[in-house]
C-alpha cells in the first residue's frame, strides 16, 4: 500500500561531505514517486526516486526531511485517494419473456396462413400493407398491420427469427408485457411517420421495423440504467454505440431493405427505451402486471386489422 515513510537512516550510499538521503515516501508504483517528486521541487527541495525490487521510494536530504513530510502530507490531505465506484445492483431478469415470442410467432405465422388460404377477404394485403397515400388521408391502421405482412417465406423466416432473438431479450429486460407492448407501439409509430412524411406512392410490409425498435429499446434501457456504474465516458455510451453498429450491419444489408423504416424504428426504440429507464416509470413499470400492457399490444393489432377488414 502506497503510504508516506518515517525519516529513516540512510538509503544510498553519498559521496564524502554530502548530507544522507533519507525515505520520506514509498509506493508500488513508479508513478506515484514521481508526481510526489513533483510537488517537492515546485517548493524547492530536491528529491530522489529510488526503485526498488518491489515499488520505489522518493528521498530527500536529510536537512529537508521535515519540510518534505510537512508538504507531502499537506498534499495528501488535499488529494485523497479516489474509491472505485460500487458496482451497480444487479438488475433481475423477468421471467417468462417466451410467452411474448410466442405470441410474436403466431401473429407472423397465423396472418400468414390466414391470407394465403384464402380465409378472409381477398384484398385484405393491400389493405394492410403501408402505403403513403392512404396513411395521409387517415388509414392509420397500416402503419400496424404492415409489421404482420412479408412478401415471401424468407422474408418472413428472417423477421421471425430476428425478432424472437430480440424480443426474447428484451422480455428478460423490461418485462414480457411491458417490452411487447413498447416494441408495437414504437415498431407502429415509425411506420406512421414514415407513411406520412415518405413519398405518397411508398409501400413497405413487414416486422423488420418492430425488430430494430427492439433493438434500440435495450440498447438505451441498458445506457441509462448502467449510466452511473462506470467512471469512463467511453464505456458508459458501450451499450448504445453496441446498438448503432448492430443497427449499421443488420439494417442496411441486402438489395431491398428499408432503410429509413429500420432507422426510424431504431430511434423510437431508443426515445422508449430511455423512457422506460426513467426512474419514476421504471419503478412503476417494474410493479405492473405483465399481463396488462401485454393484451394492450395484442388489442393494438387487433383494433388495427379490425380496420383494415372493416
């Protein structure tokens, strides 16, 4: 342990006439010495760094040890040693985040089969997919209904699976309920503005948006809950800048991908996710019913195809 040293006999071997060297600080690092060293020359007494097999100490003539001590310990006063920040409390997993996948899968898999068989109204793709100039003359309901349509069985595969690793996930970390219920209404959200703002003759369909919403909502739910865990300002925004590189090499890959819908769902998962990190809700969505927000998501797609088929 690094500590200031009682003058002691001599250290080093002197030259004939000269006054003895005398170990006024001893510490296991070389660094430390040196910056003690430091503060004695800045008032005029000359000092030496002696290395040790094991650490170093710092000497002085023997005429300066009591001004020295005095110095050293006026600065040790002023310049305590920092204690490691504790290590956050552990944050408890949810349980039962499979529920959600499940339900995730058959709403994917049962609109699938409900459309490709035929068993309700044969334009029910078109009226569900996300199309801008329907969005802009009130069809609201397309920004919800699109994340449950794909184009093809890979399409559908891939978003599927993506979004039970996702969801899963975040199920653990917020709640089955609570990380569904966020995931629709950010995924539906950023397909709404999307439709409103895009050109009127876009169209898009599929769960890729509420997947990268997910992904945005763990990556800022983490950095505002660990925010205070970690002394380095690099190793505090890890978390988000995890989920902006995450977003860069899933989101952008392939011939058709939209881009803009898996940014924007990005940015509401992250305005979410920093939200449901707030304390005053955090506190509160940690003591409510998973079940709650959880049929509040699944009656949000179906009031949306209820529209779509009305």
């Amino acid at each position: 342990m690094d500590e200031l040293s009682a003058p002691s006999s001599a250290h080093a071997a002197t030259e004939a006439g000269s006054e003895p060297e005398v170990e006024v600080y001893r510490a296991r690092r070389r660094r430390d010495c040196e910056e003690r060293a430091l503060v004695l020359a800045a008032v005029g007494i000359a000092s030496e760094v002696v290395a040790l097999s094991r650490g170093c100490v710092l000497q002085v003539a023997a005429g300066d040890v009591e001004r020295a001590t005095a110095h050293l310990q006026l600065y040790e006063q002023e310049n305590p040693p920092r204690r490691p920040l504790p290590p956050p409390p552990p944050r408890r997993l949810f349980r039962n985040a499979w529920i959600g996948c499940v339900g995730y899968a058959l709403w994917l898999l049962g609109v699938a089969y409900v459309l490709s068989n035929g068993l309700v109204r044969l334009d029910a793709f078109n009226r569900g997919e996300l199309h801008g100039a329907p969005v802009r003359a009130g069809q609201w309901w397309r920004a919800w209904t699109c994340l449950t349509l794909h184009m093809s069985g890979p399409h559908l595969a891939g978003n599927l699976l993506a979004g039970l690793w996702f969801g899963y996930l975040a199920g653990q970390q917020l709640g089955v309920g609570t990380a569904w219920f966020l995931i629709v209404v950010g995924g539906g959200l950023a397909n709404l503005v999307e439709g409103l703002v895009g050109p009127p003759w876009y169209r898009s369909v599929g769960a890729s948006t509420a997947v990268f919403t997910a992904l945005g909502m763990m990556a800022a739910h983490t950095w505002w809950t660990e925010r205070g865990a970690h002394p380095s300002w690099l190793r505090r925004w890890v978390p988000l800048g995890a989920g902006v590189v995450l977003l860069g090499w899933l989101g952008t890959a392939g011939k058709h991908t939209d881009v803009t819908a898996h940014l924007l769902g990005f940015t509401f998962g992250v305005l979410l996710g920093w939200a449901a990190a707030w304390p005053p809700i955090d506190r509160r969505l940690e003591r409510m019913p998973q079940w709650l927000p959880g049929l509040a998501a699944t009656l949000i797609m179906a009031i949306a195809w209820a529209f779509a088929l009305a």
